[in-house]
C-alpha cells in the first residue's frame, strides 16, 4: 500500500472486468468524441434522430394503459399501479412481444418463454450467467465480437474463444474444429455467439444454408446458439432471411433482441427467447427463461414497466407488429449505408495508398475498413484532431491481437450530407497517414 | 444425458446461483400469493399505494425537459432527444441526486462520485463485482441479510460471511473477530454490507456510536463499508441519524440508495456513491465510480434515461429535496407499524403459545416474529390455506441454518383495517399451529 492515502484503492486489487479491452475502448471513444464535437463521427451505432420522430411517451403508455382494462381485465386503477410498482421479473409485455416475434420473424415462442430484459446487454449477461457453470464450459464467439459479449463473459469470468467470422459469416468448420479440440482437452463448446445478420462489427450475414449448417452442428456437436438479432431488421425487402429461432426445431438456439434500433434506445428494453427445457425436482419441466427470470431478480429485479409499457404500447399502436414503422427506419439505414459506400468508391477514384480496401455489406449499421497500418488509439487522436473524422478501432472486437488494421464505419445515425463530408476527410486522412 | 431429450437442459449443468436460497425463496412467495388472492399478505416490502396519488408521469417528464433546456442549456428538441437515445453510462441526473443527497442526508457526494443504477440492485452487483477479486476477498454481512446482497454474490462466485445482527444493530465484536479470523488465514474482509437503519428483514437500527465504531473499524481493519439506505427516510421527526456515508471522513463507505420507496419501484432508479479514488496509469486518480460505470456498460450498458428524467423531474418539483414527500410516506409507514405492533399486542393479551415474541422497531417496513417451531414452506402453506395469512419465512435470509423459527412481517402496503384483519389472522394461527 505504499504511497497510498487510507481511502485511495490499488487498481490491482480491483476486479480486472473494470478495465478490460471492451469498456476501456467504450470509455476512449466516449472521451474522444467529447473532445472533438465538430468531427464527423462514424463511431457511434446510434439510431437515426428521425427514428425519434413519431415518439410520443404519453400516447404509447396510455396506449398501453387502454389494453390494460380493455383487452387483460384490468380496473383502471390497477392498470395504472401496473407501471408503479414492481413487476413480476420475467416481464410485463412478453405475450405482445412474443406475438410481434412471430408476426415480425416467423418466431414461434410462448409468453412463458420470454423475459424482457433491460436491453440486450442484460440478457445476454443472464444468458451467459445460466448456462456457464465450470471453467470446461467453453463459450465460443464470432470474431470480431461485439464487445457486450466479451465484455459481459469477462464480468462472470468466463473466457471466451474465438472462431473467425468471414464475409458469409460465422466459418462453421472453424467452430467444428473447436468443439473437436474443446472435447480433446476435456472441455465442451457450451454456446457459441453468433449475429448471423450483418454482424457488429463485421458487417457479415450467414446465408440460409450456413444457417441450417449451424443448427445441425449445434445439435451433433451439443452446444446452443446464442442469436443476436440487432440488425436482421435492416434487410431489403424480399432479401430477408430467417433467424436461426425461427428455423430451430430443437430448442438449440437462445434468440436475443433489442428495442433500442427498432423503437428507441433510451427505453431500456430487449428480450431473451429461452424455451430450452430444464427438469424441476418434481419430473416436470419449466422453460430455462424461468431460471433467467429468477437471475434476473438479482441483477435489476424487473425492467421498468414504465418503459415495458411504452414499448408495449407501440407494439398495440401498430397492430402487434412493428413490420410498418420498422421497414422505413431500415430504408434510411440502407440508403445511409449506399451513400457511405458510394461516397468511399468516389475516395478510392481519386486515389488511395494501396492496401486498403472494405467490404460491402447489404445491411446493417457498418463498413469494415482494412487499412495497411496499425488503426490503433494514437491514429484515431491524429484522424479527430488534424482531419475532424472519428472511427472506431477495431482491435477491442479482437481477443487476441488480430483487427489492429482495421476500423469500423457506421453510418446509422449521420445525414447523408454529413456521410458525403465525413468520407472527403476520411480520404484526406487516408491518403496523408494511411501509407504502407 | 440418459433420459433427456436433445432440447432438455440438466439443471446439474447451470449455473447455482439460478436455484440459490434468494431466487428460490421469491419465486415460492410469488407462487403462494398468486395462489390465495385473498389472503392478508404480511410478505412484500413493497410501497403504499397512496404514495402513487401525487405521480404524473407526463407532468415529471416535461419539468425534467425544462430543466435540460433552462438550467442546462439544450436546446428543445436535444432535451427531448436526451430521453429517447443512448445515454452516459454514469447517468443523467447525478447533479440531481448529488443535490438530493446532500439536502436530505446531509451527504456531501460529487456528481462524478455517482452512478445511476437500475436500483438499488444493479448498484450492489456492481460493487460487487468491483471490489471482489480474488477468493481470498472476504464479504462480511449482516444476518440476517437482504436477499439481494447474497444473490448477487452468489452470482458472481463471492463467498459471504455472516456477522450476527442484534436488536442494536450489527455485532461489532462479530465483525472485528471476522476481520482478524480472515487475516489469520491469508484473507481479508474487503467489504461489509450493513443497512444501519431498520435492516430488511432484521428491522434493526445501529445507533450514533455503533456508527462512528462501525467506521473508525472499517478504517483500522482497512474494509470498504457498503452501505445500504432503502429504509432509512421512515425515521420519525427528530429521530433520524446520520448515514454512515454523511460521517465518513475517510471514503471508507460506499453509499447504495434506491427511489423504489421514495419515489416508486416501477422507475427502476437507484443510485450509488463510490468516492474512492482509484489511480489511474498517467498517476492522477478518478472515483471508483468511473470504474463501476465502465462496468455497467456489461450490465445494462445506462440506466434508461425516461426513467431518469421522471426521478429528476420529481426532484426538481420539490426544490432539489424529496423532504416533503418523503416525510409524508414515512409517516404513513410509521402508521402502519403502529398498527400492526397495536393489533399484535392485542393477540397477545387474548393470549399466544409461549415462545412467540417480536422485535419493536421504531420505523421501517418490517417486524420480526420468533416462534417456537419451524417457520418454514409447509407451515407458510398452512397459514395461508387454513388461516388467509402470509408471510415471509426468515430462513432465506441466512446463509447458515439460523432464522428457521422466525417469520417476518411486513405492513408497508396494507391499510389499517387489513392490518387488523390479519393480526386475527395470524393470532388464530399461531394459537393453533405454534406451540412448542
């Protein structure tokens, strides 16, 4: 303790998840962008400012509040009590989001199945909390990772592996080779994490076969599948694809979604599909989202019925469905992403160092940029501070030390004109600081 | 797997804080209450409805947006955006907690000292898990203790220690004896929960001395403190006591609170001072606060800023203090504990089986009963079935086998006369199903 005042902590003696690789990045980047506010910024996956336009508290809670007494038999007084009090953990609105899953997804789940969550990363954390029990389980994740994935396995100690992610997503014999190399050493592939629709941060998709690949593996090979479903919605119409829930005949895959993209990120909620069977003492069996509900009461008790209700409300607002207002927010997404593109091929015309490149996705909030020097903090500072353009570094999404050339883009919440300046910069900074 | 079908899951193989003594507990109480509707229940420590009268969601929100526009300078449409996007993981309101805290507990906090939780829970799993690192890491905490406490550590893999609670509050000499007992097996205790007035279930209060003894200890013996304020607003007028945070000179104290009582529980928001400063590599020093929103990025990466802005708009409808309101629920609450200790005297002069007697806190939600059998599930099933009356066996709140001839009652949410009604109850049945 030498040096230190009585009320000073040593960093070594705290838990080393404060200050792993994904909350340090989240932390830079934060501190970077508030000290560049006039650089254009492709860091953040941020919703889009007109997805806020048709929001309004008030109607969708009182929305809420009107199938409360009119559809569950709620008095009005009680109806009202529901947003005050607490509320059972597994949630409060899980028959309309489980009706929204299937209308919206083709997502068979029972009411019983689901608990919402205060936003994805919460149910990813409970997710994770349930199925990892020993340091043999072994939690397989798509590299690059979004790092609410590690960040969370981090927190509860469990280390992940990764498999690599290629431009059709997940590579399947990668993740077969592990469960193999798992089982040799004594150890099991317990769940893999996968986004198979233009993943965070790579951008990828998995195609219909690979996705049913997948399922047959996971049910060979014992694991589950851990299905982040943040950016399926941003497909083209006629170009959607299925979840992997939605063509899970075995209960093998864990299906977790957010509201933050689709209706607004301030509400706080998302959802976890569980309807993997867990025997009770007794010979009957309750869905593994039960258990969850029961974690859940140790982490944040409830999700707000405050915000449940308002999410709830917009589901009633639109039929049940989000399939109407969810359509145009992806078109923004799209034309977004198709001018960022367009944009970088006009860069590239005008000449760029050699060994950069991108890929292209069809969807989704991000371009992967492979640049042939290090993308790491010290050019990020270089890139805000001489050429007012911010990106994110894509090593944090690494375990070990691959992505230390390569940055992600997102074009999610810019408008286009700001997008078209935004990549003359990026040119700029490219072509000055970008040489082999 | 002998027996499964491929989509089972084998309870042996999740994680054992799913079925820890806490979760199970709740879930058995949810269970019978769902059961008998009519029943008086004594069991949930949840608010008086009345206290629901003064909220207006809309009314809350719209002075949070004139206090985001007028006093912090955004502009409208940013204000109303600052509710509906993504916000800082430390949150949005400190400065009004921060305010709060000093006017109405006289504790002196920074705002960059605090994060804004999903209550009082999420604040608890995050201290947690930041201060426990190691196994040979000690949690020292008063039992019988809340349930929240040993359910987040038992999540996250921390042992805790048991200190006895007497009707004068923690034992000291327990504690000292625990801290030297550690050191002379290669650990420490890092940290003690206490909640020093009117502990749930315990209903004890520690008093000026035991405070300043509890910190000159945590001071000697070099433990962080973690201190719990759920219940300390029902003191009556000229009865309340310093918080441990309000007279730690050293930041010994880690200070946990909740708007659950009040405000509601449906806004989900607590709230956590964490002053200890932790030194960073550039050798400068931030609040171990910074650390604990980093790891709430991994939890639930912000508190949901709606929510927020209803506690804020609260607040500043109240001048920055919650004294008023506040005052008024802590009276009806000492109401109520009035009538129920009234209504079991009465049962008491018609006469009891020897053996029964209870505890008399001065304020808080809770009476403690002790019997002179097994106050367990099956009796609980009798009460309720036979006799129309609840309660919450006191077991769970041990980690050893103590409490298992207790019961405890709550009279927060009832209304005299169902008070009244009840204590008959329970009066009926302890003179039938308690003897000794």
């Amino acid at each position: 303790m030498s040096g230190l005042r009585a009320f000073d902590l040593d960093p070594a003696d705290l838990h080393p998840s404060l200050d792993g690789p994904a909350p340090v990045a989240v932390g830079f980047l934060n501190e970077i962008m508030a000290r560049h506010p006039r650089a254009v910024s492709f860091a953040p996956g941020a919703p889009h400012p007109r997805s806020y336009a048709d929001l309004d508290l008030g109607r969708h809670l009182q929305r809420f509040l009107t199938h409360a007494v009119q559809d569950l038999g709620h008095p009005p007084d009680a109806a009202r009590r529901l947003l005050y009090e607490y509320g059972p953990s597994r949630g409060l609105i899980n028959h309309l989001v489980a009706d929204a899953l299937h209308r919206d997804h083709g997502i068979r789940a029972d009411p019983e199945a689901l608990v919402i969550t205060v936003g994805a990363q919460e149910a990813l954390l409970l997710v994770l909390r349930a199925l990892f029990r020993s340091a043999t389980d072994v939690l397989a994740v798509a590299e690059p990772c979004f790092v609410g994935v590690t960040g969370a396995a981090h927190l509860l100690g469990i280390g992940p592996q990764a498999v690599p992610e290629t431009d059709r997503g997940l590579d399947l014999d990668a993740l077969l080779a592990a469960c193999r190399a798992a089982r040799r050493t004594g150890r099991r592939v317990r769940a893999c994490y996968v986004a198979p629709d233009f993943s965070n941060p790579g951008g990828n998709r998995m195609d219909l076969d690979a996705r049913l690949r997948l399922l047959r593996l996971a049910a060979e090979e014992e694991f589950l599948v851990l299905e982040d479903n943040a950016y399926g919605f941003t497909a083209a119409p006629g170009r959607e694809l299925p979840p992997l829930k939605a063509l899970d005949t075995e209960a093998r895959v864990v299906h977790i979604g957010t509201f933050a993209k689709v209706c607004f990120p301030g509400a706080r909620v998302g959802y976890v599909v569980a309807d993997q069977r867990v025997r009770t003492p007794d010979g009957s069996a309750t869905p593994l989202a039960a258990g969850l509900a029961r974690l859940k009461t140790m982490v944040s008790v409830n999700t707000s019925p405050v915000c449940q209700a308002v999410i709830g409300g917009m589901l009633l607002e639109h039929g049940g469905s989000l399939a109407g207002p969810v359509g145009r927010r992806a078109a923004l997404y799209r034309r977004n992403l198709a001018h960022l593109l367009d944009a970088l091929d006009r860069q590239a015309a005008e000449g760029l160092p050699p060994g950069i490149s991108w890929n292209r996705p069809e969807a989704g909030f991000f371009v992967r940029v492979a640049l042939p020097v290090r993308a790491d903090e010290a050019l990020l500072r270089v890139s805000a501070s001489r050429y007012g353009v911010l990106w994110t570094p894509m090593a944090p999404f690494y375990l070990g030390d691959g992505g230390d050339r390569a940055l992600r883009l997102s074009c999610s919440y810019l408008e286009p004109e700001r997008i078209e300046i935004g990549a003359a910069r990026l040119g700029a900074f490219l072509r000055a600081e970008a040489r082999p």
